[in-house]
C-alpha cells in the first residue's frame, strides 16, 4: 500500500482547482468549463491508485489508506480519514458524476468562473465527507458541501430558485443543528468524536441514548430524504439547474445513506433496532408514497424527483432491516450481507443513472425552450433515435430490469430484507410496480406514437452530448453483467459490520 497521502490529495486537489478558477483571466464560458473538467476528471487519478492498491482479502475489510494527524488535542480532534469499500465506491461515484455535470453545463453564460469554482468546491467537500472518520473533521466538510449547493441553485436556477434555495437550506441547516447536538451530547458521554471508537462502544453498549439517536437520525433523514422529511426536494430538484440536480440525486443524496451505514448503524445498533418497527413504517412510507407521487406528476423532473426518494427509500429499508440482533445465526449473516451489499451497490448504481436521466431531461429542456412536461412532447424517437435509445437504457436501469446495473442493487436488497423482515418486503413490492409504470410512462408520451409536429426540427444527441452520457451508460451494462467488480471491494466492509452487529 502507497505511503502517499491519496486521500489528502484528492480531497485539496479540487479546492485548489476551484481557487485557480475564481482567479482565472479568461471569461470564455468554454474554456472555464474544459478547465473544470480537465481538473475534476483528474482526481480519477488518485481514486485508480487506490482501487488498484485496496486489497480485498488481506485486510478483511478494515479501513485503509489512513492518514491521522493530531489537530485539536485538548477535544480529541484529529484529522483522521480513510476509505473501505463503502468510502471507496462513494469516492468514484463522486469523480465519475461531477465530471459529467460539468461537461453537461454548456449552456452556463453567466458568471461562469465562479459557477464552475462552486462545482470544484462541492466536488472536494463530498470527497471530504466520504473519507473522513473524526465526527469533528466530517462534520466541517459535511457542512462545507451545504454552501456552494446553496449558491448554485440560487444564482443559476429557474423561476423560483431563491424560494428552493432557502428551503433546502432551512432543512438540511435545521437537521444539521440536530446532529450536531446529538454528537455533542455523545461526545460528553464518550469523550470522543472518533466513528471508530463510537462504534466499538456502540457494540457493546455505548453511552448513546435514545434521544441522542434521535437527534442524528434527523440529521441524515432530511439528507436522504426520509417521508415526511422531504418536502424540500421536489422544489430543490426542479428549479436547480440540471447540472446541479445531477450533482443533487447522483452525489449528495448518497451522503445521507452513506451516513446511516457508515455511522449511524454502528454507533447506534441497539436504538435502531429498538425503534425498528416504526423506522421499517418510514421506509415503507418513503418507497410507496413517493412511487404514487412520481406517477400523479406531469413535470419530468419533479417525477425523477420523487424517483429518487423511492429509490433511497429500499436503502432504508435495508438498512433498518439489517439491525435485528442474531448473534451466531449464519443463515441472518447471509441476509444481512446480501442487504448490505445490495445497499452500496444501489447507492452507486441509481446515483449514476439518475444522473444520466437528468441530464437527457436538461437536453430535452435546452432543445424545446424550457418545455419539460411528460405530455409535451410525442414520437421523438422517429427523429432521435440515438437520444431515444441512451435515455431508454438509462430508464430501464432505473427501474431494474435484469442485465443492467439497476437490478443487481434492487435484488439484493429484496434477498436480504425477506430473509430478515418478510412483512416489510412484501409491503414495499407495490413501489417497484409503480416505479416501472410511470418510468414506462416517460417512453411512452416522450418518444413513442405519432411525432409531434412542432419538433419536427428535434436535434438528436450531438457528440458532446454523447460523451457525456455514454460512459453512464456504459457503466449500466458493465455492471449488470458483472457486479462482482464492485462487490469483490465492497464484501469485505459488509462482513465486518454484519460481524460487528451480530455481537
């Protein structure tokens, strides 16, 4: 294993490109973004080395890559960061996505400096938040992310972007203060901010309280977001602009899951599985209602909005399952691990197809001047076929059919949730049906029966716009056919936690 910082590098490397940015003396919107692009895409760089020096067997799925450095001794501070197969996918799904919104951000005319420094500034505080492992040291990046979000959907959003700005930042604030209260109170109990040493006393009993518990399942349900706590995404989704709703659904959704799996399970595996019945209530809530909200929309992006929160919400579902206390029980092992690995996958899988289908809907935007309704359009795929065929996959992704990456995440989960609470699978079955009717519905009236006549004139997808979508895609068919090229990473860190649960 590689004695250099990778981590520290990746996570400053996209700070120090957006401080290039702000400073640059070009105003060329073009040459701005190949900038961004040139120094987001490369923090692949670092990312490869660790995927290719990660060692799957010997390390058992312990953490590596560690860098630890004393910073406030007096509070237990450190700057303490590391990657196990949960952080590592979540760093890719990071360096592959905020590429892609950025290359996707073409029609960015208006003070594009300093738009593409926030996408840099965003893209360091999530490699930030998915690394590190001192409550402290995270709680700053986790924030940090927060303000460039803020900003880019209140100064390049739609109509009512300054009204979904604040909501989004009210919410996400509100249920930050309420973790940070939680940690607080935890620390004066543990007398430590350290995830590690808080889980090992969370295994054997910890100092954490139900109240405590409460305070930072907030935090991370508003971040999925959990029902009811997502009011503020449909405006938020809809009124950003499509780079940054793809940044928004592919990334930072992602860290509210990666919270719960990553702290809140460890830490708190007695709460959770004390309040199981009504957190498993929640999830149902967040698959089933969400499903019956995206099917009554009409505006695309509002329907992908609620997509998304059903699609987290088998996340939840997995994740609350998996708490049941089975000491021994080999065969509660395999479902839990099942669960588990279904959870990480999905997490990667849906954040690059949402992503994709997200940014077809902003080329839909650009191409019909603002048009984005479900009705709106008619038989594009007669003029389109390559936009037809590209979106089409990407959908079908998403609502897992069997050979794409979509299924593996979603039959995982189903697997493992069965095995462990059969009644909250079977309840939460109806929101894949409903998932395939209204993406179905999204073929159906965009591209298929008699074309529209007023986009006659429709352009089919010009290379650039393949370049960015094509790679997602390309992803989708990879890993449907072969998910063990990230299960091989990710069993390792699933086995220690189910280890870590059963005891």
């Amino acid at each position: 294993m590689t004695e250099t910082p990778l981590i520290s590098i990746l996570t400053f490397f996209p700070l120090l490109g957006a401080l290039v940015l702000a400073l640059a003396p070009t105003r060329d919107a073009g040459r701005l973004r190949g900038l961004a692009f040139g120094i987001s895409a490369a923090t692949l760089l670092p990312i490869g080395l660790i995927w290719l020096s990660f060692e799957t067997a010997s390390m058992g799925g312990s953490l590596q890559f560690i860098e630890r450095h004393e910073w406030i001794p007096t509070l237990n501070v450190q700057y303490f960061v590391g990657v196990d197969g949960l952080g590592l996918l979540m760093i890719l799904l990071t360096g592959i996505v905020t590429p892609m919104a950025i290359l996707a951000s073409g029609n960015v005319t208006r003070n594009p400096r300093l738009y593409f420094a926030l996408m840099l500034f965003l893209q360091a505080g999530l490699y930030g938040a998915f690394t590190a492992l001192n409550f402290f040291h995270w709680f700053l990046f986790w924030e940090l992310v927060l303000i460039p979000a803020y900003f880019l959907i209140r100064n390049w959003g739609g109509p009512q972007c300054r009204a979904a700005a604040l909501q989004f930042f009210i919410f996400t604030m509100v249920g930050s203060i309420a973790m940070l209260v939680g940690f607080m109170a935890l620390y004066l109990s543990a007398k430590s901010f350290d995830f590690i040493v808080l889980a090992e006393m969370g295994r054997n009993g910890g100092h954490a309280t139900m109240g405590i518990f409460v305070c930072v399942l907030l935090g991370f349900a508003v971040k999925v977001p959990l029902m009811p706590f997502h009011s503020w995404l449909p405006a938020t989704y809809s009124e950003a602009p499509t780079p940054v709703t793809m940044m928004l659904t592919g990334v930072m959704s992602k860290m509210g899951v990666y919270g719960f799996v990553r702290i809140l399970l460890p830490i708190f595996p007695a709460q959770i599985e004390a309040a199981m019945t009504p957190l498993l209530g929640l999830a149902l809530l967040t698959i089933v209602v969400s499903a019956f909200a995206a099917l009554a929309q009409k505006d695309l992006k509002r329907m992908l909005a609620y997509s998304s929160v059903n699609h987290l919400g088998y996340c939840m579902l997995a994740v609350f399952a998996v708490a049941v206390y089975t000491p021994g029980d080999v065969y509660y092992a395999v479902e839990k691990a099942a669960a588990l690995n279904g959870v990480i996958l999905q997490m990667f899988n849906h954040g690059i197809c949402a992503a994709a289908i997200f940014c077809f809907i902003g080329y839909l935007e650009e191409r019909s001047g603002g048009l984005r309704g479900v009705d709106d359009f008619g038989g594009l795929r007669k003029i389109a076929p390559i936009f037809c065929g590209l979106m089409g996959i990407s959908l079908f992704a998403s609502l897992g059919l069997p050979g794409l990456n979509g299924f593996v995440g979603e039959f995982l989960i189903f697997k493992g949730v069965f095995g462990l609470s059969p009644w909250a699978a079977a309840l939460a079955t109806p929101g894949l049906l409903i998932t395939a009717v209204f993406l179905l519905k999204i073929m159906q009236n965009v591209f298929s029966g008699p074309l529209n006549e007023k986009w006659a004139d429709f352009k089919d997808l010009s290379v650039r716009e393949q370049l960015v979508v094509v790679p997602a895609v390309a992803l989708m068919f990879g890993l449907g056919v072969y998910p063990q090229f990230f299960t091989e990473m990710t069993n390792g860190t699933v086995m220690r936690i189910v280890e870590l649960l059963g005891k």
